[in-house]
C-alpha cells in the first residue's frame, strides 16, 4: 500500500534482544492491501470505534 504524511510518534524498547518497538502515523494514499502469509494470518481496514473483537494472547506473541 501507499502512504503519505508520514509522522514518527513514539520508540520504546521491545522485549526481544536488540530490539525496538516504533510507532509511526500516516495516511493512505491508494493501492491495495497485500499481506505477506508468512507474516500475518488476516489483514483488514478497521475504524477505530468498529474494532473487532479478538481473544486474549492472540497479538504480538513471540514466536516459538
């Protein structure tokens, strides 16, 4: 996907060695959403007040 206007938030470290978690803000600017399978399960476009609903320990999990 495309981006515009990006804006780097906030960093803090990650609990993985030499690691370090950043946060960023940007707005879309066109294409389609495209996910690497051997990275995410699902991909999808959410308002933030229409979230879905998730169950516990399902994100942001260490690999095994």
């Amino acid at each position: 996907m495309r981006v515009k206007n990006l804006r780097y938030v906030t960093s803090q470290p990650w609990p993985f060695p030499h690691s370090l978690m950043m946060a960023f803000m940007a707005e879309y600017d066109g294409s389609d959403l495209q996910i690497d399978n051997k990275e995410l399960l699902d991909a999808g476009w959410y308002r933030y007040d229409a979230l879905p609903l998730l169950p516990p320990g399902t994100l942001a999990r260490p690999p095994d």
